[in-house]
C-alpha cells in the first residue's frame, strides 16, 4: 500500500503567535478511514487545511498524492485539489443560487479529471447514480437552500466524491445532526468513499465517532512533535 499522505518534521503557526501545529511524523496509507479528534481551536481545521493545501507550513515536509505540497505554486495545489480531493466543510459550502444538480456536478465543471473518472455514460447519469443512493434523486431540480440540514450535507458528499477523487476531507460535518442522523450520515460516506477507492480523513470534536473508523488519532497528540502511521 502506498502513502496517500507523508507529513515530516513540519511546523505551522499564525503570525505572533507560538506554533499550532508540530508533527514530526505523520503516514496516511491508501483507503484508510482516520479520523482525528480534539476540540475547538485545537488545530484540526487548520491541520486539514495544510492537507488540501490551503495553508503553508513555515517548515518541514508535506506530501499529499505524491505531491509535495511545499514545493508547488498556489495555482498547482489549487489544481491539485480540485481534481483530486473532496472536501466536505461544516457549512457544506454548497452555492446558494444553483440547483442540487448543479451543486454535485460542479467539480466535473470545472475539473477535467474529475469528468473523466466518472463511472456513468454521461455528468447527468453520473449524478442521478450518486444521489440515487443518498435519497435525493426527487430534489436534483431544487434550490439547495430550500433542503433540510440532513438532505444539505448528502449533497455535500455527492459533490465531493463525484469524479471519484482519492482524498475526501472532511471538517466536523457532522456536529449538527443527532446520533441516528450522524450513524446514518458516516454510512453514506463510507459507502461512496468505498466504491471510489477514496481514503477519508475525517475531523471532529465528538470522541463517541472514533469506533467507526479504522484509525483515530488526538490533534493534541500530533501538534506536539506526534507521530503516526495510519494503514488501511
């Protein structure tokens, strides 16, 4: 199995203030469910970040799908994530003025990759076979502000796993649904990040999730010179 992530000796923190991050060694294997934990302003949003390339580290090595990340322009790690990673934010940061349909097949808009993957003859069929397996195929043709909570964040999976990209981030996507929502919630997305292959790293401050994955991990532990090695 290879390393869909390799995080060596690297360093991050804001202006003025001490490091927030400090992870010495850090192996993510390919299909691994990890799930990390620790509570608010511990670092996890910022740790993902650093994952999707969205932050820079100020030192030490960082390599996500065989790129390393500290070497690339903005331009590459922006290219980079949208065609290979699915990211799945508290908010669900769908786009307000477009349709369900218009939401999910967004990444194959705009990312020639993520079409190409598609397992479906056609963007529309590829669509309406995700969402036929999260319950949404009656709202494809809906406002997603006119969705509940719940319909909002299977939305939010769709997007991120059409395309079948090999990393799915997610970032306390689940802090707002009840425990049988929440258990009905992860099944989904084990299940789709299952038939694409994709591995899941996953944030929360709700230790009661740890049992589902396959790896769990403290963000407190990792900050502070942590080392760790996840596998599938």
């Amino acid at each position: 199995m290879s390393d869909v992530i390799h995080i060596h000796d690297l360093v991050f923190g804001y202006a003025s203030s001490a490091p927030l991050l400090h992870i010495q060694e850090m192996r993510i294997q390919d299909g691994t469910r990890i799930f990390v934990y620790g509570p608010s302003g511990s670092g996890k949003t910022t740790f993902l970040g650093i994952l999707a390339g969205i932050l820079e580290p100020q030192q030490g090595s960082c390599k996500v799908l065989g790129r390393e990340m500290t070497k690339m322009s903005l331009s590459a790690r922006d290219e980079l994530r949208g065609a290979e990673m699915g990211y799945i934010f508290q908010s669900f940061n769908l786009i307000p003025y477009l349709t369900v349909r218009e939401n999910i097949e967004l990444p194959c808009r705009i990312h020639k990759k993520r079409y190409a993957r598609i397992l479906a003859p056609t963007l529309d069929q590829e669509v309406e076979r995700i969402v036929a397996r999260l319950d949404l195929s009656k709202h494809l043709d809906q406002n997603v502000k006119k969705l509940s909570t719940g319909q909002q964040q299977r939305v939010a999976i769709a997007r991120a796993v059409i395309g079948q990209p090999k990393l799915v981030i997610a970032d306390e996507p689940t802090s707002s649904l009840d425990s049988d929502r929440r258990d009905q919630f992860l099944a989904l997305l084990f299940e789709v990040c299952e038939e694409s292959h994709a591995t899941l790293v996953f944030v929360s401050h709700d230790q009661t999730l740890r049992s589902h994955f396959d790896t769990s991990l403290s963000i407190a532990d990792l900050a502070s010179s942590g080392q760790s090695e996840a596998q599938a």
